[in-house]
C-alpha cells in the first residue's frame, strides 16, 4: 500500500522534504507528491535530492495554483527526470490536462489527480484513463465507480480554521481511521495534505496566534492530530512569547501520551526549543510538525 503525502511547493514543505530524503526517511511506499507554486531553488534542490537518492517521487506536470505553471523559461529549471525509472509522471485532470503529461518508460508508473467529477465522466473510455496507473481520488463513491481498481484515495482530513487560536476548540481531532492503510473501500493506496490541508494561500496570513499541530497514532492504529494554541492572542505583536505558551502545552502533553513510534527525531527537535529561550520562526516550526508527520509514516510504513 502506498502513501502519497501531497505538497504544494512553499519553502518549507520544500524544506521538509529534502531534509527527509536526505534522512533515509523515505522508501519505495512513500510517494510524495509536489504542486509547484515557485520557480525557486528550494524547489531545484529538492528534486535534485530525490534524484541523487533515487527516491521515487512526482512533480505535477500542470500545476493548478498560483504562477509557476505560467512561464516556460525558470530561472531554477528542474533536472530532466523524465528517463528515471523511479521518477513517477503525474498530472491534474483539470481543463489544460494533456495525455502526454502522463506519458511513461516501461519501468514508470504514472498518477492522475481528479477532483472534478463532470470531467472525470468525459475522460470515462480514453486512452489516458486507461493507460494511468493509479488515479487519485476523494472518496467519492460515483467517481471511484469510475476509476475502478486503479483508484487511490486523496483525502483532506485536517480541520481548517480561519482563525488559529479557533483550534483551541476542539484540541484533539481524529485525522484517519485504524484501517487507513488497508484501504478496506477497495482503494489501491492513499495520500493527504498533511497538516496543511488542501485550501491554497498564495502568501501567508498574519495571525494573532500561534498553533503547533502534532499527529501520533493510537494504541488502536487511529491517526489524531493535537493542536497546541497560545494564549496571548489579542494582538498580533509577541510571536515569541505564543510560541512559548504553545510549547509550555504541548511539552507535558508529550510527556504524558507519546513514546514509541510517536517520539520521533522531529519532535524531539521541537521539543529542543521549548527548552531554550530562542524563537526558531513560523517557518521552522511548520517544517519540523510535517517532518514529524512523515517520520511517524515511514515508521508505520515499515512496522504494519
């Protein structure tokens, strides 16, 4: 069973990854799937690390969010992965799809994203749905009717709030069911955005709060997502000081509940900095709760 965690292509979901595949943290059941939002050099060096690790991974073809789609000249171009045999060809099924985005060598395996039903209904009986190896999904009875025995699920399971400090509300959610990696609905595999979920903001918004956002597993194999919110939440000014609030709730909440396969490198990093008195920045911390998130995959993914 595959796991195809999905990216758009901001600096530290970039960040995270290529420090993961420098890490070993990958194998050939960990998929990633990356949007590109930037012609940046994030986005060069990370692909070039799947590469130089041969780490099977995909690029969308036809990016469907912000500006990286619009022009064919980049200043940072990708390597030419397109003749590696563990390079995953994909693409989103969305007005500008061409069939020869998901064009494979023999050894290659290619991956259509669908989330458009009316569309999926006229590629039914074309070549490109049937040549594709694996379609990804929302769990969509009608359009996994279509798709068949090539349908992987892509799911969005983490809660969006406009407004951080609303995560305060309910503190523990559940964010995949104990059977997610038996796919039981007849699916071939299963993605998600991780923490980040599948709503797209070009920029990031200010906020007067802060919110650190850990998955772990159960002792019944449930995946559930904790949200750490700070409290001093009625201005935007003292973000260090909300980190702190935040980390003076999650360090004894982990102390509590998480060993094991929970305890993974990443968290222990965050944990690091709650004993300190340094402010490691938003960006940092965003990249340390997706590293714990596929840390704790690839672990689940070698002891099922």
């Amino acid at each position: 069973m595959i796991y195809y965690p999905y990216f758009r292509g901001r600096m530290y979901d970039l960040l995270a990854l290529k420090e993961l595949c420098e890490e070993d943290w990958f194998n050939s059941q960990i998929v990633p799937i990356i949007e590109p939002v930037r012609d940046s050099k994030e986005l060069q060096r990370t692909v070039q690390t799947f590469v130089d690790k041969k780490q099977p991974f995909s690029v969308i073809a036809n990016p469907q969010v912000s500006v990286y789609g619009l022009n064919d000249t980049k200043l940072y171009p990708l390597p030419n992965v397109y003749n590696l045999d563990f390079y995953v060809p994909s693409a989103i099924l969305a007005a500008d799809f061409r069939s020869d985005f998901i064009k494979t060598l023999p050894q290659q395996e290619a991956i259509l994203i669908v989330n458009n039903y009316e569309l999926l209904k006229v590629y039914r009986d074309t070549p490109a749905l049937k040549k594709v190896n694996r379609v990804l999904i929302p769990n969509v009875a009608r359009m996994h009717k279509i798709v068949g025995s090539k349908a992987a699920s892509l799911t969005d399971p983490f809660t969006f709030h406009h407004h951080v400090e609303d995560y305060n509300q309910l503190d523990d959610e559940f964010f995949e069911g104990s059977d997610w990696y038996q796919q039981i609905d007849g699916f071939k595999g299963f993605g998600d955005y991780s923490m980040l979920g599948h709503i797209y903001f070009d920029k990031g918004m200010p906020s007067r709060a802060i919110a650190i956002h850990i998955i772990y597993v159960t002792a019944d194999g449930s995946l559930r997502v904790h949200h750490f919110v700070s409290d001093s939440n009625e201005s935007m000014r003292g973000q260090k000081q909300k980190f702190f609030e935040a980390m003076n709730k999650l360090e004894p909440w982990v102390h509590k509940n998480i060993n094991g396969l929970n305890l993974t490198p990443a968290l222990e990093t965050l944990l690091e900095y709650g004993n300190g008195d340094k402010f490691p920045g938003l960006g940092v911390i965003k990249k340390l709760s997706i590293k714990h998130h596929l840390e704790l995959m690839s672990r689940l993914s070698e002891h099922r």
